[in-house]
C-alpha cells in the first residue's frame, strides 16, 4: 500500500503553471526518488506534501486518507534551504525542535544524545550554532528531522555540502530509517544517489510527470537493445558490419590491443544475430548488456520531452 498518493494535483501562480495534472505512488517503506530539472515542480510538489501550500485542484492522500494538518506531526521534512538558531547552543536548539515535534524535554535528550554519539558529535551539545561547519549543522538538521520517527520523511537534496565519508554515512542512517519502517521521498540532481538509494522514482519535468517506476524496471526499459562488446580485432571491421543494426556506438580502446564496444541497436535486433557477426569478424571476448546511467536516462528523458513542446 502507499503511504502518500498524489491525484492530479494543479498548482498555479500568477504566471506559471508549477504543477499541472500530476500523479504519483509513494509506496509504504519505499525511498523514492522526485527528480528533475531546476524549477520543474519538484519543490511545489514537496510543500503540498508537507502540508506548507495547497493544490489548486486534485487530492493528495496520506496513508489512506485526504491529506490534513493533523498529518504533519507524522512527517519530517528536511528542506534545501535550512537554517538554525546561530546563537542558540546546539543541544538547546535540538531539544527544542523535539519538543515542537511532540517529543517530552526527557525523551529528546534521550534519543538526541544517541544520534550524537552515533555520528560522533557529542562534543558539539554546548557550542552554538554559529560555531558550526556547514556540514555539522547539517547533521543537526538531519538529526532533528528524523527524531520523532515520522511514518515519512522528505530530504531536499541531503547531500550539498558533504564530503564524500559524511556523504556516506548519511546514507546509511537513511537506508537504516528505510529498513526500520519509515517512507522517504528524497529530491536530488545527485543520479549516483539515486541508483544507491531510491526504490522508485518520479521525473517532472516542466511541471508535468514524464516518467514513474521502480528504478530497475526503468534502467531495463531504457536497456533495451544496448550491449557492450569486448573483443580483440579490426573495431572499424566490426563496426561496418553492425552498422545496418546500429543506433549509436561509442569505441574505447583497452590494454592488450583489445577494445571495448558501447552499441545501441535498432528494435528488433536479435542477440544471436550480434554474436555470429562479432565471431565472424573479430575474436570475441565477452558481450554483456549494457544498462544506462540514470544520469543518461534523465538526461534522454529531459530531451525527449521538451522536443515534443516545441
């Protein structure tokens, strides 16, 4: 079942069209993924989810009723933009976000001090806030949206700002959150982050849905007919005779005078056929399927799109 379900919401400014007609599924214990160009929706989408804006017309449900105010203490949300207290001290402020959470003065030290140790920053409860790096203030916020244990959280772009082993551990304790009940939907321009961490996901693109699924099924779907080739020979031999079938080719030269084959080919090809052209005119080493990037299916995607408005 979903926890949050998103019915044909419109939204619209002055002189913009933000959101137009979109729908989508986050499903319970899932992290999803809500991608796109800059300006593209994603953050009017999040404010109606959090409950900050309304929609126009259209619905949005959480865990299967109309979305409402009371629904807000059950969501923790993580916005690009963040902002602490600056001369509050550190444990102080967190103590306070709890308890406007709902969390007792007793349970939010309790669970604060354990998120401390765990990302060892216990040494920074009695430093203010204006003595923080970028990336510990980060962990602040982090911390204080994930602790009252919402059924969902929503992180606008986690990672700005973190070095590559703070990268990483906040990826465990989301993937940790994950596997521990909790919905995410988790808005990125990182793509790697998304192959890591997301379960599904949603592209908007010019305040439209353009593209929704399970990030497997999709990178099979944009798979399809591209396989890599490793083989020793003539790469230029080869190539002229795949041409009738191919679509795109990119050529790497390997150690050992080997190369390396990136094909795209026309539908239809069969692999069979791939293989007795390969043998027939090189020594064939492997041929593997080869599954893009969600980087190159975002980009495609995006293109393709905004084609068919002009």
């Amino acid at each position: 079942m979903e926890l949050i379900k998103v019915e044909n919401v419109t939204k619209a400014y002055a002189s913009h069209t933000a959101l137009d007609n979109v729908s989508l599924s986050v499903p319970n214990g899932s992290i999803y993924g809500l991608l796109g160009p800059n300006g593209a929706g994603k953050t009017t989408l999040i404010r109606i989810i959090n409950h900050i804006t309304a929609p126009d017309s259209g619905i949005v449900y959480f865990d299967g009723h109309p979305l409402s105010a009371n629904d807000v203490v059950n969501i923790g949300y993580l916005p690009e933009e963040r902002g602490l207290y600056k001369k509050m001290k550190v444990g102080e402020q967190a103590i306070f976000f709890a308890r406007l959470k709902g969390l007792s003065k007793h349970d939010a030290t309790t669970r604060l001090h354990e998120w401390f140790d765990r990302f060892d920053i216990s040494d920074w409860w009695n430093k203010k806030v204006e003595e923080l790096s970028k990336g510990m203030a980060q962990k602040i916020q982090f911390i204080i949206t994930v602790l009252h244990r919402p059924k969902l959280l929503i992180f606008d772009e986690p990672f700005s700002g973190f070095d590559p082993i703070n990268a990483n551990l906040l990826k465990n304790e989301i993937l940790k959150l994950r596997d521990e009940g909790s919905t995410i939907i988790f808005s990125t321009h990182n793509m790697s982050s998304v192959e890591e961490l997301c379960d599904h996901i949603t592209l908007i693109n010019k305040s439209h849905n353009i593209l929704s699924g399970k990030v497997e099924d999709i990178r099979l779907q944009y798979g399809k007919n591209r396989y890599e080739i490793v083989f020793n020979g003539d790469a230029n031999v080869l190539k002229q005779h795949l041409e009738p079938m191919l679509l795109k080719c990119i050529t790497i030269p390997l150690e050992n005078n080997s190369t390396k084959l990136l094909l795209n080919f026309n539908d239809g090809t069969k692999l069979k056929e791939i293989i007795n052209i390969a043998n027939n005119n090189c020594e064939l080493i492997s041929i593997v399927p080869s599954m893009p990037s969600m980087d190159e299916i975002f980009i495609q995607t995006v293109e393709e799109y905004n084609k068919t408005q002009l």
